[in-house]
C-alpha cells in the first residue's frame, strides 16, 4: 500500500530551496563577495550553530539549557590549545565536539531532578564560572589576559586561506542544520516534541524522559562547541571577556527571534543579532535596550495562542504546499481493526490511600481478553485512581496488578507502556504543532525504534521504520475516521475528534490492553456512535479494554462485565443486566429513596435532562 510521505511534496520543494541558498553561501568568495562581507557571514554561521543547539533542546524538547555559552567557550578554548600544539583542525573540530557534548551530558543531570527555570539558572552559573575556570589553567587558555598566537587553520595538513576557511565554516553550519533537520523531522523530533508538551503523556507512551532529556541537553550541545572551535581563527585570539552574560542573552535572543521551534530559523535569528550592529553604528548605544525589547516581544508573542496557531496553521500550509489539503472526517461504519495479542489483566486487592483519605480499599478485578470491562461509580469513587495504578502513574500501598500472570511494575509508568498497557486521558492530551498522522505515529516511537544517527543520516534501516510507522498510522487513523485529516493540525480537531486521536495513539503503540479514561465526555451522538463502532472492532479483535465511563448508557450498551466503586470500595460487579438491577448500585447512584428503581431507565431520564 502506498502510504503518505511525511514532508509532502513541499517538503522535497523547501529542501530543494535550502540546498540552493547553501550553495550561493559556499560559493560566494567566488561570486563577487567582499572580503568583509564574508566575515560578517562567517558570524552569522557560527551564532547560528550556537542557536541552533538551543532551539533543539529549547523549542523542540522544551528544555531550557540556556547555558549554550559555556558550551561554545569550552569548544572554543579546547581548540586553541590544541591548533597552537600543532594538531589538525580536523582533529581538533572532532575534539571540541565530543567535549561539547560532554559539558552538555553534564548539564542535563541537574534537568533529571529540576525542570523550568532551575534548570536555566544552574546552566547560567556556567557562565558566571568561565573566567574563574579559565584562570585555573593559564597555561592552557592564556588566564585573564586571553590566548595568543593561535596559527591558521590547517585541514587535513593543508594550510587554509581566508576563502577556504569561511568554505569549511557554511559547510559546518549547512551540514549540522540538514542533519538537525533530519533528525527533527523524525520520531525524534515528535518524542521531544511530546516530552515538551506533557512529561505524563510521554510515559504513557513508553517514552524514557530522562533519557530524551539527556539526548537534547547532549546534541544540542554539539554545534554550539562547533561555533566555538570555528570561532577562534577569526581573530585568531580568545579571552574570557569575549564569553559574558551579555553574549549568552544574544544567543537567546537570536533563538527568539528566528523561532525557537524552527531549523532555519537559526539564520534568521543570528542574522538579524550580527547584521544590525554592523548596518548601523549608533546601534551599539542601544543594542541591550533593543535585544531585551526583542525578549520581552518575543515572549509576549510566544504566550499568545491565537497568534501561534496562525504561525503554526501557516507553517503546516507552507510545510504541505502542492499536496492535497486536509480532508473532513470519513463515515466508519466498521472500523478495520487487524488481530490483536489476547493478553488478560488483573487487579489483585489493590490500596492506596493520599494522607488520610482512603481512595482505593482492597478492590479487585478481572478484565479478559476480547471484552470490555467497565469501571463505574460516582465521582470520587476511584475509578481514575485505580487507572492510574493500572497504568502505573501511582504505586499501590497494597496488592499486585498482573498482565498475564506477570506482575506489573508499579509506578513506573513507561515500563507499564513498554509491557504493552496503553491509555487515554480525562482531558486529550495533544501537543501542539504536530499534526494528526505524527501524533499518531509517535506512539511507536518504543516498539519499533530507529536510532539517532541513522534517522539523521536517513539510512536504509530509519527508512523502513518509517515506512511501517506511516502504514501503521494510517492504519488506526482509518480506524478512528480521521484518515482524511492526517495531515491537520492535531490540536485544531474537535473535542470528539481529539478523543478518537487518542484511541488511535494508543492503539499505534502495539499495546492490545487499553484503558480508557471518560472517552465518550462531550462526544455527540455521531461521535459516541463512531466510539462504539471502533470499542467493538477492538474487542472483536482480541483485544483487552478497560472502561472508566459516566455515560451509564453507553456502558450498559457495549459492557461484558462491569464494576462499581464506590469511596474506594467495590460494591457491585456483574454484566448489564445484573448492574441495571442492583439495588446497591441504585441506591450509590440515586440514593435511598431510589434504591428500587429500575437504574438505567432513571440515569437515563436524568441524563437526557440535564
């Protein structure tokens, strides 16, 4: 089956579009370019490498590692030692590099314990320490006073003139934002993307945050101590004032400015830092004054959602332009669902109390394979406390939860997901910019993994990963009705929409025992009906569903089993037509008063009222 391409023809356009400015770059000393102006340009390369490590760890992974600064001195001064030792610019690049990505392994440790804003100020003290660490190896760095006498640039033994070097700088800087591109427009890029946006959602998906968190404090470290290296045969001269506080907020502002989440924005961003003082003298007097107005905009903008749809809706339009647009929701009148491993699950007299207040008192159940299993109560009962257990978010004070006879791990969400039990959310959890066939796609990020370098370098082995993830995709998505809509963006579906995306993400992850959590709240008929349609396709398919529900209707029209709690306890347990006559299960709905009253005709009455 031909299935879609994830950039589009577009994609192939834009890409076609970059590789000819590149090219104009590269060849510009032959093309009539001022010697001054190739300087200028070698500037904006290297802020733009610098940026672009940002913008990966910021806009994509949604981690603050503000201390890219740190990162370009150290490649910066490791370079400098090594070229006046003699050693090759090739070696001393590849050394920078690596050691680059070191400090950027260093500085994602305290992101494992802290998020947010603690993260940024341990990055900044850095920063603050570049002339203290400097001072401490004055043979090295050449102390306060700076290192002199650094020689040309010598590649591969031949020894560089100015053309050759600002040649090696774009290759640098068009090499690194290709394979940043690469790498970003991968499942890479969507599990940071995810890791972004809900730290929750990734887990349930079997996402290793940590070790995402990791990767983008680690390669978007990278480039920044490629900026650094290349830096030092500028001036062929570096000292600890050319690294302050001021420096790092210029990287932060170009992020800003060209768009965080964006690969060639990078450019843009460091464009505009470098061109302006140059353009114009007097700017200088004022260029804090106008770099901080252009943070205090920026972040004003960037908090507006209205204006990052727009930007967002018009990237997507730009990023599919000659392809066919995103189409209405398709009619499933039987949903398509392929055979499913038929894997029991059971909760064994599980506990679990928050302070004082005693939310789960031994309560125990049985969901089977090709059934759907119903969790009822009022609100406040449990029901969401136990899914959450089930699906490991919570540990248990008591009991055991067991997939197959196996336990499970409790509280630890993501080995739950990697065991193969997925879910859904109370309120749809969609991150944003990603369109309904990534979000979608993401979900077998874990069970049908491509490496790093192979998805930047797109290797044979990412190109058939790819090919089944979009198969697969495509898949649910048909399942669901939104095959049509693959390539919206998934934020902008309706609520009913939003619900049968998240059915199909968690079905994308291999998993065949599904929770889910109020699925049907908000739906309208022609929702609830395509719901029932796909809940029967799953069952019919072998798989295993647990349903947190308080469409009573819908329950007693789709259930095999149900269990009511009640503050914690199970007080009922049978199919439909036992629950509907439960006194018990009346008398918890209705109160006492209502305790023989025929529950569903009552709830439904009560429903249709309200």
């Amino acid at each position: 089956m031909k299935v879609l391409n994830r950039v589009g023809l577009n994609g192939r356009r834009l890409w076609i579009v970059a590789l000819l400015a590149a090219g104009i770059l590269i060849l510009a000393p032959w093309l009539g370019a001022r010697p001054g102006d190739l300087r200028l340009w070698m500037l904006v390369a290297i802020l733009a490498l610098s940026v672009s490590g940002l913008n990966l760890a910021w806009g994509y992974g949604g981690e603050l590692a503000i201390g890219q600064l740190a990162v370009y001195a150290l490649g910066a001064y490791v370079t400098g030692f090594m070229v006046t030792q003699g050693y090759d610019l090739s070696i001393a690049l590849l050394v920078s590099a690596l050691a680059a990505a070191g400090l950027g392994l260093l500085t994602s440790l305290p992101a494992l314990r802290v998020s947010g804003w603690g993260v940024a100020m341990a990055s900044f003290f850095l920063i603050i320490m570049i002339p203290q660490i400097v001072k401490l190896f004055p043979e090295q760095t050449g102390g306060a006073v700076g290192l002199i006498g650094i020689p040309g640039p010598v590649l591969f033994g031949i020894e560089l003139n100015d053309n050759q070097f600002y040649v090696v700088v774009m290759v640098c800087m068009v090499l690194w934002l290709a394979l940043m591109r690469n790498l970003v427009t991968s499942r890479h890029g969507s599990a940071l993307r995810v890791m972004r946006e809900s730290p929750v959602l990734a887990s349930s998906l079997g996402l290793n945050v940590r070790r995402l968190k990791i990767t983008a404090y680690t390669l978007g470290a990278i480039p920044a101590g490629v900026a650094g290296s290349l830096f030092v045969f500028v001036d062929r001269f570096i000292a600890p004032d050319y690294f302050t506080f001021a420096a790092a907020i210029l990287i932060i502002a170009a992020a800003v400015l060209g768009g965080a989440e964006t690969v060639y924005g990078a450019v843009v961003g460091a464009a505009i830092i470098t061109v302006l003082p140059q353009q114009f003298g007097a700017f200088d007097h004022y260029a804090e004054i106008v770099f901080g107005g252009f943070l205090v905009i920026g972040g004003v903008l960037l908090t507006n959602t209205r204006l990052k749809n727009s930007v967002d809706a018009l990237k997507l339009r730009i990023r599919h332009w000659g392809t066919k647009p995103a189409g209405d929701r398709d009619v499933v009148e039987q949903a398509d669902v392929p055979d499913l491993p038929r894997r029991s699950i059971v909760v064994d007299s599980i506990s679990k109390s928050f302070g004082g207040n005693r939310a789960l008192n031994g309560v125990s159940l049985e969901a089977k394979p090709g059934e759907i299993t119903a969790l009822i109560g009022a609100n406040g009962s449990g029901k969401t406390t136990l899914l959450n257990i089930v699906s490991g978010f919570y540990r248990a004070d008591e009991g055991e939860i067991r997939l197959d006879g196996e336990p499970l791990p409790l509280g630890r969400a993501a080995k739950t997901a990697r065991k193969g039990v997925a879910r859904t959310f109370q309120t749809p959890i969609v991150p944003s910019s990603m369109t309904v066939e990534e979000a979608v796609e993401v979900g077998r990020y874990v069970h049908d993994y491509s490496g790093i370098l192979p998805s930047m370098l797109r290797l044979p082995a990412y190109r058939a990963v790819e090919r089944r993830g979009i198969s697969a995709a495509m898949t649910w998505l048909a399942a669901t009705g939104l095959r049509g809509q693959a390539r919206a963006l998934a934020r902008s579906l309706s609520l009913g929409d939003r619900r049968m995306l998240e059915v199909a993400r968690a079905l994308a992850t291999g998993s065949s025992v599904l929770l889910l959590d109020e699925v049907a709240s908000g739906l309208d008929p022609a929702d609830l009906e395509r719901l029932r349609t796909l809940l029967f396709a799953v069952r019919d398919a072998g798989g295993t569903v647990i349903l947190v529900e308080h469409n009573f209707r819908l329950v007693c029209d789709i259930a095999d089993s149900i269990y009511v709690l009640e503050r914690g306890e199970l007080i009922a347990h049978g199919d439909p037509a036992m629950i509907q006559q439960d006194k018990a299960v009346a008398r918890s709905y209705l109160g006492e008063e209502f305790s023989h009253a025929d529950l569903a005709t009552t709830v439904s009455a009560f429903e249709e009222s309200s």
